[in-house]
C-alpha cells in the first residue's frame, strides 16, 4: 500500500485574489475606529476622514501624497492585472475626484503581499461627510480534501472542493519539493476527483493548485 498524503496550498505571492467578493462600507468617517478600517491584510487597512482620499491605516494616521502606503492602483480587470499599469492612488486619479471613478473597474497591488485585488467602488461622499463603499475580491477559496482511498497496486484516489469554472492543475512529489504536473482539470462542479489511480513512489504526496483563468 502506497503512502500517500494530500498536501493544501497557501496563497501565493503575485497571485490574483479570485475569492468571491465582499461589500466594504465605511459607518462613519473616524478612521481610528477599526469598525472603520477594512483590515484587508494585518499591513493594509484602508480608511479615510471626512475628506481626503484614501491611506493605510496600518502604517498612516492621515492621507498624504503616498497614501494608502503599500498600495497600488490600476484600471481594468482583474483577468488582466499582469498587463496593467500600477501607481499611487494620486498618480492614478490624474487629479479628478475620486467620486469619477465610482462604477469602474479598480485592479489594487497589494506590494508587500504581491497580491492582486479587484475593487469596484460604488459610493464616495464628497463635501466633507466622508464614508465609501466598495465591493472586493478576497484570497483564493482553499481546496479542501475529502474522501482519500488506497486502491489496488498502491494507486491513490481522492475528492476535492472546487469552484465551478475554476481550473485546477494535480501534482505529485515525493520530496513536497519537486512537484509534477500530473493532470489539468477545469472544475464542472463544486467537489471534483484526484488521484485518477495514479501510482507514485513511497513516500508520496498530492496537492491541488487553482490556476487563474485568463
């Protein structure tokens, strides 16, 4: 019998967050009420005052002309963030009010994470009463194993969770090291199969891996 084991994967670096979104809405412009903040990242917390644009809570006490530290900014989509052209939120709204660019399709560079995020702001007060409202993508949903057999010949079979859609890419290692590309499946449901009765060497090791669809 072979001895196997699945492997989970983190979230990696330089990768787009294709999580599904989630509405941010700031309850009231106090930026040092952490209701206030969204806490993206334990190093982005994106806030602001009754005016101003937007700054980095983590690091900043007030907008200024680098704020939010640690960001970026891009117009377009997500499925294109490689091909963007990302600055500073001041850089990138060219001197227009932020309430132009409500509606439009933002792309963030998170730069200490690598991280890449949709953003779609749908309101931004402006004269002074502060608040915004945004909806955003989180990290990609982690695969979730379930269901792991041994059958005959020490060949290996699992379930996995998956998004509908989603392609995902099974890899084997003997060493959790060197990985090889064993199969590239686009998920027709929320639980797909691994392992196809492959057979690898003692000690083995799978892992599933969600791979942008561009």
């Amino acid at each position: 019998m072979a001895l196997a084991a699945l492997v989970a994967l983190p979230v990696f670096a330089g990768t787009p967050w294709d999580g599904p979104s989630i509405t941010y809405n700031q309850p009231s412009p106090d930026p040092t009420l952490a209701a206030n903040q969204d806490r993206i990242t334990p190093a982005v917390w994106l806030t602001r005052a009754g005016s101003g644009g937007l700054f980095n809570a983590a690091t900043e006490s007030e907008a200024t002309n680098a704020s939010p530290v640690g960001t970026e900014w891009a117009f377009g989509a997500l499925t294109n963030y490689s091909a963007l052209t990302y600055t500073n939120w001041l850089a990138w709204l060219n001197g227009k009010s932020p309430t132009t660019m409500v509606g439009s399709n933002i792309v963030v560079h998170l730069v200490a994470q690598d991280a890449y995020l949709s953003f779609k702001f749908s309101f931004w007060a402006s004269k002074g009463a502060g608040g915004f409202t945004y909806q955003r993508s989180t990290p990609p949903q982690p695969v979730m194993f379930a269901i792991a057999t041994n059958g005959p010949g020490g060949a290996f079979n699992f379930n996995y969770t998956a998004i509908p859609g989603a392609t995902y890419v099974l890899q084997a290692s003997t060493n959790l090291q060197t990985w090889l590309p064993l199969s590239t499946n686009l998920a027709g449901g929320t639980l797909m199969s691994g392992g196809g009765n492959s057979v690898i060497a003692t000690p083995g090791f799978f892992r599933v891996e969600q791979v942008t669809n561009l």
